[in-house]
DNA sequence: TCCCGGTGCGTACGGTGTTCGCAATGACGG
DNA sequence: CCGTCATTGCGAACACCGTACGCACCGGGA
C-alpha cells in the first residue's frame, strides 16, 4: 500500500479527475446514513462505511458535517420528515387525526428502529426544519379544534412521550432479535428456561402469561401489539379534551 | 514500558501479591460502573476506566461480565432495584400509588439521565430480577384495586411507556446541557438566533414561546416540568379505570 | 493568466471492545 | 504435606473507531 503510494504520482495520475465541485452533499450523506442505518443496524454506522459506500473517503465527510453526532442529529430531523399531519376535516375529528399522526409515528420508529437510542443522546433536535415544520402543523390542527396553543402543546408532548416511550420497547425488542439472527419462535423457545424460573418465583406473573396465551390464540402477533398500543392510546386521549372557553 | 516488562521478574515479585479469590464481583462492577455513569456520562464508560476505577486491568471484568453489553443489562436493572412499589392502602387509592410510582421513576430516570440511550439499545432487560419483581409487584397493586390480570399489565406497560417517553427528553436536554457546560441562561441564549428564525417563518411557535414564557413568569423551571409532567399522567390516568365485573 | 477558497483524502493519533495465552493463587484429594 | 487443578487477574495484540491535519487539486473571479 505505502509502495504504491511512492509511485502513483509517476505512472499514473489519479484515474478518474476527481470534479472539486461538490460531488458530495450533505444531503447525499443523511440519505446514505439513514440507508445503512436501516439495513445494517446503529453500531454499523461508522464514518469509514458511510464513506465507502458514497465512494468516498471517511474525512471527506466532515466537510459537510462537523460532528458524527451532528449528522445524527441531521438524521433524527430527516426521519421526521417522512411525518406528515393529517387534515382536520372538522373540529370534532381532531382525535382520529391525533391517532393518525400516532399511528405514523409508530411505523416510522419501527421502519428505524435504531432511533430510539439516537434521540436518548441527541434530544428531539428540537430546531431541526421538519421536527419544527410538524409541531407547527400539529398545534395548528389543535387549535382548529378549539384547543388554545399551551393546551394543544402539552398534547402533543404527552402524545409524543407515549408514543416513543411505548415505540422504544417494541423496537428494542425488534433489535434484539434481529442481532440473534434467530426467527422469533427460536428466541422465545431458547429463553423458556429463564421464563419459567422467573413464573416459579412469582405466580402472578405465570397467570399473566397464561391469561394472555390464552386471549391471544390464533390471534397474528402484529395484530396483538398494534391493538395494545391502540388501547394505551386510547386512554390517553380519553382523558383529553379541549377545555370550553 | 516494554522494557520494564522484561525485567520485572527478576529485580522484584509483584509487590501486592494478587489474592487470587474474587477481589472483584459482578456487584462491585455494576454499582461501580452505575458511579461512573452518573459521574461522567455514557460515553465515559469504557471498560479500561471502570478496571482502572477498580484498580484492576480492563480484561480482568471479562471473567465476572461477558459482555459489555451484557455489563449494561445488568447495570440497568440495577437501577430498576432503586424502586419500590408503593402500598395500597385501600383499593380505591391506586390512582395514587400508580402516580406515585411514576413519579419515583420519572425522578430515578433523571437521577441517571443515560438510561435512555441504554434502554433503546438494550431493551427493558425484561427478565432482570428487579425489573421483575418490579412488574410482579405492581401487578398484584392493581389486581387489589379490582383490575384484571391483563388489564393492570396494560396499564402498566402504558403508564411506563408514558414515563420514559417523556423523561426521555427531559434527560436529553440535561445531557446536552451539561455536556455543553454551560448554564441554562448561557445555553438559552446562544440559541436564541435559531429560534428567532424559526419563529419567523412559524408565528404560531411564537405565540406559543409568548404564552409560556407570560403563564410561566416567576416560576421555578423545575415546578414548571413537574406540573407539566403530571398533567399529562393524569390525561392518561383519567382514561383508565377497572372494569367492575 | 494567476490566485484562492473550497473540496477530497491519505496519514496518523489516541482510544475502544474483545481475544488469547500465561502467571499466580487458593482449595482439595491423597 | 504435597501435587493437581479450576479459577482469577492481566499484559499484549488486533481490528476498528472518530477525527485533526496537511497536502493535492479543481473551478471561478480578478
């Protein structure tokens, strides 16, 4: 490698010329992370095989982003983008919208399940254009539907909590399993030794598993936890209304 | 050092004999890894520094800890163990004890602000001897108050969902405050041209920041995310009753 | 034409998690 | 009392990481 260098100037001049002009973007690099986010998981994502697969050299990237958090940051702010607020058809429907924006949260943290790590590190970016551009769009439904701006606010942060709080567990498990390499039926099978050891110990636990085997039967497990979440949702909003003024 | 290396078997025995029998446990690695965390933040943990915190050599951990991930499961249900369930004094109170243990959590979460990250990469470590007894005894608190079996586990599951939701940005924003190592002024402050462009393009965000900053005036910040906290825990808990059957 | 700001990138430094083999120890069976 | 042996501590080494720095190179403006 070092041999070759000596000589590269004399046989030969770089192969292809490389165009100064930005052949990189930032925006280029956000997508390219996120890809390789999705696809190799949170630890993968190094600065060297981000550059590689933009076929470039690691450093060169830092003259776009100043940090590798900051490009986190960058890419936390991205993936919000993909949110969009649903209309309010009438005053009354700001609860389906609520539930809608909730139900595309949660298939965008489970599409990227390597964010809820990131956004313990990072915070929510709060001033990233597309994190903004959705509070702004989310508070202005509230409002049209009679909710004033501290009321339609603290909704949309509790929502928000609840969402990725909840979120966060379910795609931990899905990482979890995705590093076994193993089907969800073998993860389950190869942790019955421990599971039975924690129900000896504490039988409510056993009935719990019980009752709800039983409830579940023959029920998909998507389907499962899609209406658990729905229900946990439901609460929440149960209790929220907007107050007549 | 090398050279050292050579000699030291001849000019003099290892001064400190090295007992050979367990002068380090798992416990001693866990509470000691938890002091460094809380000391230093997440990305100080690293396990040369925890040996070197135990005066021992970094791959001496490796006999008593597989991984360091493995390190981190353990570590997190340590910190699970700092709660207790509260007692139900009478069943029509588990509306207290629910809050109250929301809010020992929220503040166990805030006392180690680098749970978060940790929690997306590792999961609720769901089979750690705290994190069960934990669930089991909360459990058994909701069956008194009258909850079903699966029932109490949904509001659990939801409840906790809520609380690491929303703590988890209130630990992010006290990470990046203290890695920033600035005051809450300073910070405020050298932020204030973003959020002056933000407001600009987005009026209603302003009229928001007018509103808070008027309904806020003279309160102290921690009061404010107190109250803030809880209002949304009682939107969830208004939504939540046992079904009488 | 010449220069200069912006861009790519090779090199290097200090730090990381983890493996491996060796030294040393205490407990135990004879 | 003396081997034997599993257990523990640890130094060295490996592959990888984020990133600072300096140089080569290009395109556009004077």
């Amino acid at each position: 490698m070092a041999d070759e260098q000596v000589f590269s100037s004399v046989w030969a001049r770089p192969e292809k010329t490389r165009t100064a002009r930005p052949t990189l973007s930032r925006e280029q690099i956000v997508t390219e992370a996120i890809k390789l986010l999705d696809a190799e998981g949170v630890e993968a994502l190094s600065m060297r095989k981000l550059g590689q697969a933009l076929n470039a050299g690691a450093t060169s990237l830092y003259r776009h982003v100043a940090n590798k958090d900051q490009l986190l940051e960058l890419v936390v702010d991205e993936v919000y983008g993909e949110l969009c607020v649903p209309v309010l058809e009438s005053p009354g429907e700001w609860r389906q919208a609520v539930r809608a924006l909730a139900h595309e949260m949660r298939a965008m943290l489970l599409r990227h399940p390597w964010i809820a790590p990131i956004l313990g590190l990072v915070g929510s970016s709060y001033l990233g254009p597309n994190v903004v551009r959705l509070s702004d769009e989310m508070l202005g439904l509230l409002e049209d539907a009679g909710f004033s701006l501290t009321e339609g606010n603290a909704t949309v942060k509790s929502m928000f909590a609840y969402v990725i709080g909840w979120t966060m567990s379910e795609a931990a498990w899905l990482l979890a399993l995705a590093r076994s390499g193993q089907t969800e039926q073998e993860w389950l099978e190869q942790m019955r030794p421990a599971m039975e050891r924690v129900v000896e110990t504490h039988p409510r636990l056993g009935k719990l598993f019980e009752a709800q085997s039983e409830a579940n039967a023959g029920r998909d497990t998507t389907e499962i936890s899609d209406a658990e979440f729905d229900a946990g949702l439901d609460r929440f909003l149960d209790g929220t209304r907007p107050t007549n003024h």
